[in-house]
C-alpha cells in the first residue's frame, strides 16, 4: 500500500485530515498533500506512522518493528556466520 491508500482508508472510517495529523505527528498541510497524491516520495518514519495508525483504527496487528542497523564496530560475518579472519 502506498501513504496515500493509508490516509484514504483512515478517512473512510471516519477520522479527519486532522485528527489523523494529531494521531501520527505529521503536520497536517503534509497529510493533505498525501491524500491528494502531491507527494509520491513519503519519508519512511510518516509512512511507519501512517501504517501504525491505518492498523491500529482498523484492528489489524501492528507493523512489525525495523531492524536496527548494525553497529558501526560490529565484525563482518564470514560464510558461516563467524568473524572473518584478519588478512595478513
């Protein structure tokens, strides 16, 4: 699903460009934009939150969490899932 189906379908069951605005922490002019397909390019953290909501007000179980990226310190796994050994 694209933000936009989101937006449309929280509007279907009754919720205003508004509330929704209120509910995601989106600024409400972006939503409009949204529902009106101005923006086809949705930042990843309003398209989570518009998700997040779309499921919650239509009883679906939540999105499930991103993964965390890998720390900058972490060791590469080799091919079976161990540190590679160091290059001489």
């Amino acid at each position: 699903m694209e933000a936009r189906d989101f937006v449309e379908g929280l509007v279907g069951a009754g919720l205003t460009q508004t509330q929704i605005a209120d509910r995601c922490g989106i600024p409400q002019p972006t939503i409009s934009k949204v529902a009106r397909g101005d923006v086809k390019d949705v930042l990843s953290a309003n398209y989570r939150r518009l998700q997040a909501l779309y499921c919650e007000v239509m009883g679906f179980p939540p999105p499930a969490p991103l993964p965390s990226p890998p720390a900058a310190n972490d060791t590469q796994p080799g091919a079976l899932g161990e540190p590679q050994a160091e290059r001489a």
